[in-house]
C-alpha cells in the first residue's frame, strides 16, 4: 500500500510542479499546499492508499430501459448521506480555483463546507448570494468544463461533484416550510425603476440581483409561463419545470415584478418603456429564432427545427394525454447536430417514437460540443450515432413527406480556428438513411423584432446586438444586453454570468446618472 501511495505522491508532485511553472503567479497557488497536505496528515494519507475520495459519489439515476420510456427526470439527486460524503472530499483549497471557473463567482468551498456539517440552509444562504437559480444550474450547467474543471481534486481522480451538491442544497431549500426559510439579503427600496426583456436565465438573473441592491424590476416575457429557454428548450427529464418554476417563486417573493404575454417590440416598445418611467432596460431575450441547413427537401412534411419539437413537448406538454398539443408520431427519426440541443431532441424523439432514433453529425465521437452525461445518456436510452456524415438532401415521397436523408460520409482533415479538425467529405459514399421525420439542431440565432423596433442598437453580423462584453452596454445609452440575445445561442450559466454583469453595470449607470 505505501507503495502504491508513493508512487502516487511522486506523480501528484509532478503534476504540481507542471502547474506551477505554468501559472503567472510564482507564490504558492494551492496544488503546493496540498501536496504538503497528502505528506502530512495521516488521514488524507489513508484516503489516497485506499482510493477511497478519489471519486465522486456516484449519482442514483433511472433504469435506462424504464426512462426512455417516460420524461421522469433521469437522474435523482445525492440523499443527504451522499451529500455530506462528497462534501467531504474538499480539500478546502488556501486559493480556490473552483471559484475562478464560475461565471457567477459562487462561494463553492464556503457552501460545501457548509453541506460537509449538515448545514444545508447555510449552503444555500451562501450559494444565493450570487446565484439566483441554483436547482437549475446544479442540473443543467456544464461544471466538468467550469469551476470542476478547476478543482485540485481532479488532479489525481475526479474532482469534487460541485454541482451535485449545489442542486442537493437547492432541492433541499425548496422542500422547506417558509417558516424554516432563511430570507434573502435584500436593501431597502431606492425609488428607481428597471426593465428586464425576457425571463430567461440571464434576464432572471439580472433581475434578482438588482432586486437585491433595491431596485423596483420588473421582468416582461413574451410566453404565457416564465423561464424562457428553460421552460421550453430543455426536456422535462433534464430539468423539471417544477424547479423552474419553484425558482422564479422564489424570485417573485424577493419582490422581482413578472408580466406575461408581453412582446417587446409589439406589446411595447423598448422606447415606450422609458416613458412609463424605466431608467434602464437589459435585454435577455435569447436565441430562439432556429437556423436551417438550406439544402434541398428541407420543406417536406416532417422537417422539423429543434425548437418546435422541443417547445411542443416541452412548454406545451405534447408527451401528456391530457394536453391537446399536437405531434405527429415518429417511427425513425434523424436528427442532425451535435451539441446539447441535439441530444435533447433525439432523447425527446426517442420517447415520441417507436423505432430508431439516429445522431447524424460531421465529425467524430471525440468532436460532439455536447456535454459527455448528455451523450452517454443518449447512448443509454438507445440513440444512435452516425457519426462522420453530413446531411446533403432530405428524401421525400410524392405526397411529399420525409422519406429519409441522403448523407455524405466524412473524413476528419486539418483543424479548423476553432481547433476542431475540418470535416473532408468522401467521394461516392453518398447513402440514404430512412426516416419519417427529420430534426435540425445546428443552432439558434436572436430574434429581429427588437432590434427592429429600437433606433441606436448596433447588430453585429450574426444577428446579435452589439455590447461591451465587460459592462453589457449597447450602443444606446440605458439599454444594456446579455445572453443569447448578444452572444447567439451558448451555455445557460454565461448566461447567467451576461446577466450578473448586466446588472451590476445598471447600478452603476443609474447611481451615476442621479448623482
């Protein structure tokens, strides 16, 4: 074992050293530290021989062959027996780099601390004083590339499961009486009037942190329930909207104002806003204006976007009987991207159909931009991957319906700007793949109407308005923008993060403006 646990200490020191002559900051960033830490104390010492921290508590999930069956959320969260175990595993770092990876700044050792006492009210306090939607981000936010990526944990085995807990504590708040509710810090109202466009993460953010500095917000959103993309655009089974809904209650009783059916740029315009008195308006509007691959046959009958699957079944329950929205059956279906959106319409259409279910994507496995728990549960449920193939026609019958889709194998060449090698395609591998419905989820881009509708906006070349990425201002004075609506369709948590910026440049543009 001492052997072993040598052995181990020679390559985490290594790693450590790598690190360190890699970082600009010559003192000690904290791998040092912990590598005294290991040397030191006979416990930690104890868990590096048996291998007993080095990974992550496992998270109970459904059955795959019950869950694709059904739009149950798919996995079912830490007891608080896990929870307090993986709490455990923090090293409690002298600088937390976890921290410097969120694009909220959450206090991550603080709260897991916290939950490592069985304090879960605490964590919670601690987690929402930059967070305003800690049950979605701990579900739905891409941790394993941000603040775990930055974990010394990960060094040597998994990193802690930081966004595990965060959804444990967040699940945990929620099931509270309000009695046993610790109420937000919120200051005292200072007289000034906000206007936020849309309530999706980065407009509901936005608002609940100038709610907290004591601003009268008042959230306008153009659907009939609140939560924008996390409403409509993520499934049932990935992110209950139960939860979305518990959040934006909790947003309402902190004093944050929400008016539904309300489309800026038809209801009102941004212009009419400041008259009634707004002193500055943030546009969260996001992304939801669906991007084509503009090849022949994309008209047929059976050529959907992924927004329309994903809002139909999604927002207006087509999955439920006792919903009237409408949906044709699927037997095979295609669909085409690789990304978040595409796993989340092809497990959809894997509960809608009773046939195959197909990814069809232009690069390889190692290539998929989607998150790696989305593919292995797409893999789970029985998705299937026809990788290195790129759509080229879509097939259809005389009466004009989806017959299935002509792809072109691909070979991987050069890397693109991006990094990712460029996709070749291979001369005479053309094949048709049949399927009766067709999925296009290759991105999304903003909406026009406002930037129609709003003299002094600058648009950028893909169709978003043009900010300072530093302030979220725009070129006209008191409007201010983030999220999808600035960047084009990206990660629920920069937006957040757009969101956390927005408002923080709204105080100050007011506080200065009334001086």
């Amino acid at each position: 074992m001492a052997e072993g646990y040598n052995g181990y200490l020679a390559d985490t020191r290594k790693e450590v050293e790598r690190v360190c002559a890699a970082c600009e900051n010559k003192s000690c960033n904290g791998a040092c530290e912990i590598t005294k830490r290991i040397s030191n104390f006979p416990g930690l010492m104890a868990d590096v021989i048996s291998e007993k921290k080095l990974f992550k508590h496992p998270m109970p999930e459904q059955d795959p062959i019950e869950r694709a069956k059904n739009f149950d959320e798919v996995t079912l969260g830490y007891t608080a027996e896990m929870a307090i175990e993986e709490a455990k595993r923090c090293l409690n770092c002298p600088n937390p780099r976890c921290r410097t990876g969120c694009p909220v700044s959450v206090r991550i050792p603080e709260f897991i601390a916290k939950v490592a006492k069985g304090d879960f009210e605490g964590a919670y306090t601690v987690i929402t004083s930059t967070n305003s939607l800690p049950a979605v981000c701990g579900r739905v936010c891409p941790q394993e590339k941000q603040c775990e990526s930055k974990c010394v944990r990960g060094l040597k085995g998994e990193s802690v499961a930081i966004g595990r807990l965060e959804r444990f504590v967040a699940d945990y708040h929620n099931t509270l009486s309000e009695e046993q509710k610790t109420p937000p810090a919120i200051l005292p109202p200072n007289g000034h009037k906000v206007a936020v466009i849309g309530s999706g993460p980065s407009g509901l953010t936005c608002a609940g942190d100038l709610c907290k500095m004591g601003y009268d917000v008042t959230v306008f959103e153009a659907f009939h329930k609140s939560g924008g993309v996390l409403v409509y655009g993520i499934p049932q089974f990935r992110l209950p909207k139960e939860i979305v809904q518990l959040e934006v209650e909790n947003l309402k009783k902190m004093g944050v104002n929400i008016v539904n059916n309300a489309i800026i740029g038809k209801s009102i315009t941004v212009d009419e806003l400041f008259e009634d008195g707004y002193e500055a308006v943030y546009i969260g509007s996001g992304a939801g204006l669906p991007q084509f691959l503009h090849i022949p046959g994309e008209n047929l009958m059976g050529v959907y976007s992924a927004n329309e699957i994903l809002t139909r079944t999604n927002l207006m329950k087509a999955y439920r009987a006792d919903y009237d929205t409408p949906l044709k059956h699927f037997h095979n279906v295609a669909v085409v991207g690789g990304g978040n959106v595409a796993m989340d319409a092809a497990r959809v259409a894997k509960r809608l159909s009773d046939g195959h279910v197909y990814i069809t994507y232009r690069r390889g496995i190692d290539e998929l931009p989607a998150r790696k728990e989305e593919v292995e549960h797409a893999k789970e449920e029985g998705v299937e991957f026809a990788l290195l193939n790129n759509p080229v026609s879509v097939v259809g019958n005389d009466d004009g319906f989806v017959t299935g889709i002509e792809l072109v194998k691909q070979e991987l060449g050069e890397p693109d700007e991006k990094g990712r090698r460029s996709p070749v395609p291979v001369e005479g591998s053309n094949w048709v793949l049949p399927c009766d419905a067709v999925i296009i989820a290759i991105g999304t881009s903003p909406n026009p109407l406002i930037k129609n509708t709003t003299e002094g906006l600058t648009i950028t070349r893909k169709g978003g308005i043009e900010t300072d990425p530093e302030t979220g201002k725009t070129s006209r004075e008191g409007v201010f923008c983030g999220g999808d609506a600035a960047t084009g369709s990206a990660t629920v948590i920069l937006a957040m993060g757009a969101g956390k910026i927005g408002a923080k440049s709204i105080d100050e543009y007011i506080k200065a403006k009334n001086k």
